[in-house]
C-alpha cells in the first residue's frame, strides 16, 4: 500500500498533469454536392503544451486562433482530428465515452458571456446543483441543499438567493454561479475561456481575485482563455501565444513577457494599450500590417509571414521550435 | 493664452427615460462638459453610467417618444441643438457632427453595396451633388483609411469585410462630409488588439489631418489614455471627475476613478490579488441617493448619502465631485 502511494507520488512528481501531443482540430468547411468535405477550417494544427499541477496556463491570441477550440478538446467537447490528451498521465484520447465519464467530474468549464450559459428557467441554485446531480454527489435533499449554499458562499454570494432565476442577477454575480456550478463536482481542472472578458472593469479584478483565492483553496489548475494580456500576465504562470491554430511562443509568463521572442507576441503586446505615462514612454509600438488571414488554407510555412515586418524567403518553410532560454521556446526562422 | 472658444458645450444636460406611466428613469443628471476645437474628449465608464446616452443626446438619437430632458442646453458653435428644429438639426447630423457606432457588423445595412450607402451620406445632405462627383469623393475616403482597392470595397457587400475593415469604412462614412465633430461610441470593442492599434492609429492621424475634433467613448482605460486628450469618468449617470488625461491618471483624486485604476491589472503590479471595488455597478432602478457611488465607496459618510457633491477644482483643469477629495489619499 505505502509502496503503491509512492509509487503514484514519484509517478505524479515526474509526469505533467495535463499534456497535449500534437492536437489538431479540422472543421470542414465546404463540402462538395455529396455531402463530402473539400476544404478544411485549421482550427488547430499540431498543437502540444503542459499544464503543470496547481498552476495557471494562460492561452493568449486574437479571435480565430484556435484558442477556445483547443479548451473544448481538452474537455471532450471537440473531439479532436488527431493527437493525444494525457491527464496524469492516462490517455484520455483513447478511451470510450464511458470510462471518460469520470473525467468530465475532474474537469470543468467557465465560459465567456454569463448571459447565455446560464438556463433562465432555472434557479441558481439548480444550475449550481447540475454537476452534483448528474454524478450523484449528494445522498439527500438535504445534502444537496448544503453543497450548494457552500458553493455559494465561497464564491460571493448569498446561500438565500438560491431561490432567484439568472435574470435577478447583475453580470458578476452570474459569473460567480457559474463559477460554482464548475465547482460542483469537485474538479481539479477548470478551462476558463474568457472567463472576465464580457464584464465591467471594476468586476474583473473581483472575479479575478476569486479565481486566485479558490486556486489556492482547492489546489486548482486553470487553462485560462483570454485576449486581454494584462489579465494573462497577471494572473499565469505559463503562457502560450497562438496564432492561426498554431502555438508560436510558449515558456513561463515572466520569461515570455520580459524577452518576447516571435514578432507576432512583440506586436500583441505592443498593440495593448499603454497606461501610465511611464508605460507609454517605454513602449515600442509595433503596428501589423492587414488582417488575420483565413484559418480555411492557411499560408504554407510560417503562417504569420503574411503579416511579419521580418519575413524573408526561408519563412516559406515550416519553422521549428528554438530554445530562447529555459523554458522559453519560440516556433521562428530568426532562431535558427 | 488666450481663451479657445469651446467648439461644444454641454450645461447641465439631464435625460429621463419613461418606462411607464409612474416611472422615470433618470439615466444622465445634471452633466456639464465641453470639446474645444480638434481635441480628443475621452469618456470612460462602466455599463449603465449614462455616457452613451449623453452622446447620443447631443444629436437627440434617443427613442424620441420615450426620452424627456428636463433641463439641459447643447451649444454646436453657439446653437442650441436641444432646442432646433427637426430639420436644421438632421442637417448638422451626418454632416457637421458624425458618429461612429461599436457594432461594425449592425450599423450596416447588408443588402446594399458600401458604395451604395457611402454614397448616401453625401447626397442626402447635397441633393444636388452628381453621383459621380460623390463617387470619387467616397474613393478618396477609403483611401484615406488605408485599404487597398477602393474600387472593389465600393461594389462589394459589408458581409464580405472583416471586422478591422468594416469599422475603418464606418470611420470613412463619417468623415467622407468632413465634420468637425466625431462623436465614437466604443469604436474599438468588437475588434482585436493588434486591429484595435490598427484602428486608434488611423483615427490619430486622420485628426490631426483633418483638425476634427473627436468625443471618444469607451470603458478601456488604456485606449483612453492612448486617444484623449482630456478625459470624463463618469458614473451612475454623473460626471465625477474631469481631468486632462496624464494628470487624471497618475494623480485621480475621486475615489471610483482610483478604483478603476487599480483594478486593471498593471504589468508593473507586484502583489498577488488585484485592489478591487466592491459590490457591482446599480441599476437605474435602484440608483442610491445623493453621490451615486456612495454604497461602493470606502470613504463615505452620512453627507455622500444626502447630497451630490459640487464640482472642486482640484487643479487647474482638474474638476472632481466628491465630499471628501481633500482627505481621500492622493494616487489611492
């Protein structure tokens, strides 16, 4: 028994929590008069990160960048096109829908707009009690009961508004319920995609502070989905840049965010809006030239030579990965 | 220095909204400010603080039947919009004071061609203008908002424009009868960082090209530290501090507006939680008496929920309501 136990600490010491091996989602995107796909959307090509244990991943990029596609495969929600997820060290990508039923308990997800993921004809407190319903977490009525009004109260708000339909409360509070309707069934893991970016600034910073606060409680591991790099910044401790359905910078915040590496992450952080004077002084403003292009046939080699102030003829080519420093990798040809 | 004529003024502008019969919804009171000639007027607040529905006051855009402005004048160059003719006001709208709205996919009609509706702007308030005339003045506006191809964006359909592109042909539309007033209601919103840049870059330059002078509306406060010159923080349908822009943020002096400041997550913030304001923004239903953000406010007494406070000078330029500005820490 003690053998075993140490065998699974050793084993959970050495093994990241969450691993994704070369994900890559395609839609089809048009298909021919019989119903057969010829052109795909690249949502996500070839995409491998780790998530380490009781920590922040952040996943930073503009709308289209595969961001919110690669969450929803990690929670089930996609089933991805190819590649492998591994959650401590299990293949979840190979299993049947039934043995990953549990998993679904384990891993849990916050949306983006608190006005449409929550059921109006539902009161918040059965919204909260879906997850413990669908599991059978609770033996009685009255056990039940308690779970909830504790959710509750550890994320904000009060046990008697249990009662109340979503439409009673303002846009935070809705946040904080769906907060703890993902808390529910225990989860280690929660994706939140975009989690902040539909609510007032003063708002942001509370539910920001209750992600921390419940991070350090429960020991939780976050993806965290968002374009907002200042909130990504401060709130990881890992970050990955995607462009196109592609990874081209990943390491740990401080490292990326001190020494930016790939152009396209210089001019993503450059385009954030400056605030202070001090701030504004320091900064180097990088404008890109043109739009996203088109994730439907995505350029050959580097997909952000369309739009690269340094792109030459080898961008043509797939780049590779390049260590910048430990922990610190960029997927650029001025590396090589 | 001599005294710049303001090119608009707003005194003491209120707007009710009538829900029913018995209520009345008191969305913007009592709120005073002015936009001198090519300057760049920032307005920053949260959802429900009034600063929408001020801006679309100055051209009267609200829902006509609903709306009442109990008191309030609007001066455009010494007019009074509040108090003009239906017809003489549609004249200044579109032409003199334009507007570009958050929304570049709705403020679009999708079944007519760019040039179709960009031509329309211009003709409507020249009857007389030959559509050729007007086509190659639509021309030399899309040029001027850098896309490539005016020709092409002319015939084409607002569906087939990307978002960036959509919202810079909107700022095309309302500068192409070159007004000297652009009022932007969160232009930037619905568009992504490195397009946002894009976007405030242009605006940047066509001003200072064009000498027009902008209100810009938004709850980022980075984008307004960017873009304005002098900035409103207005909230819960008041205005509660009015500074020039470098002096509002690093010395506020009202606690809401320090409480926004330090709620954004600044890259140069060391602690672990982020400083935050409590409670949430309220409704115009149950909107508290005297200083709107007394019940949210740390520094409140019995007088905050009595009386609004009167407009102090706190410097020169710098206006701040507040009771307690004296003893509220300054940089908070």
């Amino acid at each position: 028994m003690m053998q075993a136990m140490q065998n699974e600490k050793e084993f959970k010491q050495n093994h990241y929590f969450l691993e994704a091996e070369e994900l890559t989602m395609h839609f089809p995107a048009k298909s021919d008069g019989l119903g057969r796909p010829v052109s795909w959307i690249h949502a996500a090509d070839a995409v491998s990160f780790r998530v380490p244990k009781g920590k922040t991943l952040g996943v930073v990029g503009e709308s289209g960048c595969g961001k919110s596609t690669v969450g929803k495969m990690l929670l089930n929600i996609y089933r991805p096109t190819s590649g492998k997820i591994y959650y401590e060290g299990t293949e979840l990508t190979g299993l049947s829908a039934k043995e990953r039923r549990p998993y679904a308990k384990r891993m849990q997800l916050v949306w983006q707009d608190p006005y449409s993921s929550l059921d109006p004809r539902l009161r918040a407190g059965d919204i909260i009690a879906e997850g413990i319903d669908n599991f059978h977490l609770a033996s009685s009525a009255a056990q039940r009961r308690e779970r909830v009004e504790q959710l509750m109260t550890m994320c904000g708000l009060f046990p008697e508004q249990a009662a109340n339909y979503p439409h009673q409360f303002s846009g935070g509070q809705r946040q904080r319920i769906c907060i703890a309707r993902a808390l529910a069934t225990d989860p280690e893991f929660i994706v939140c995609d975009e989690a902040v970016s539909a609510l007032d600034v003063s708002i942001q910073a509370q539910i920001i502070n209750l992600l921390k606060d419940l991070q350090e409680e429960l020991s939780l591991t976050y993806l965290f989905i968002s374009h907002d790099l200042n909130i990504v910044h401060f709130i990881s401790d890992e970050i990955i840049v995607m462009y196109l359905g592609q990874i081209v910078e990943r390491g740990t915040m401080e490292k990326v965010y001190q020494n930016r590496a790939h152009p396209y992450t210089k001019a993503l952080f450059s385009a954030t809006p400056a605030f202070t004077p001090a701030e504004k002084q320091r900064k180097n403003r990088m404008i890109l030239e043109g739009d996203v292009p088109s994730p439907v046939d995505p350029p050959q080699g580097c997909r952000f030579r369309g739009r690269c102030p340094y792109a030459s003829k080898r961008c043509e080519e797939e780049p590779g990965w390049h260590e910048v420093e430990s922990d610190h990798f960029v997927r650029c040809h001025l590396f090589d | 220095m001599e005294q710049q004529k303001p090119l608009l003024e707003v005194i003491d502008l209120s707007v009710d909204f009538r829900m029913d019969r018995r209520t009345l919804l008191h969305a913007v009171r009592h709120v005073s400010f002015h936009v001198n000639p090519g300057e760049t007027l920032g307005i920053v607040g949260e959802s429900g603080c009034g600063k929408s529905v001020t801006c679309m006051s100055i051209l009267k855009l609200n829902p006509e039947r609903r709306t009442v402005y109990p008191t309030g004048q609007i001066l455009f160059e010494g007019r009074d919009l509040m108090r003009m003719p239906p017809k003489q006001l549609s004249a200044i709208r579109g032409n003199e004071i334009s507007m570009v709205f958050q929304e570049p996919m709705t403020a679009m009609n999708p079944l007519f061609t760019i040039g179709d509706q960009m031509m329309e702007v211009l003709r409507i308030h020249d009857h007389r203008m030959e559509r050729s005339k007007a086509y190659k003045m639509c021309l030399e506006a899309i040029a001027r908002v850098k896309i490539p191809n005016p020709e092409r964006i002319m015939k084409s359909y607002p569906f087939t424009l990307s978002g960036g592109m959509r919202q810079r042909i909107m700022i095309a539309m309302a500068m192409v009868t070159k007004p000297k007033l652009l009022i932007c209601d969160e232009p930037t919103t619905a568009l992504d960082v490195t397009i946002q840049a894009q976007v405030l870059d242009l605006m940047n330059e066509l001003k200072q090209e064009a000498g027009t002078a902008i209100i810009f509306i938004t709850h980022d406060l980075g984008v307004i530290s960017e873009m304005a010159d002098r900035v409103l923080i207005m909230y819960g349908g008041r205005v509660c501090e009015a500074a020039a822009v470098d002096e509002l943020f690093t010395h506020p002096r009202h606690p809401y507006t320090m409480g926004l400041i330090d709620s954004r997550p600044s890259p140069d913030y060391q602690g672990d939680r982020l400083r935050m304001i409590p409670g949430s923004v309220p409704t115009l239903k149950d909107m508290p008496e005297g200083c709107p953000f007394n019940n949210r406010c740390q520094y409140a007494t019995g007088a905050c929920g009595e009386t609004f406070p009167d407009f102090a000078c706190a410097s020169e330029g710098h206006t701040v309501a507040c009771h307690h500005w004296k003893t509220t820490p300054e940089n908070g």
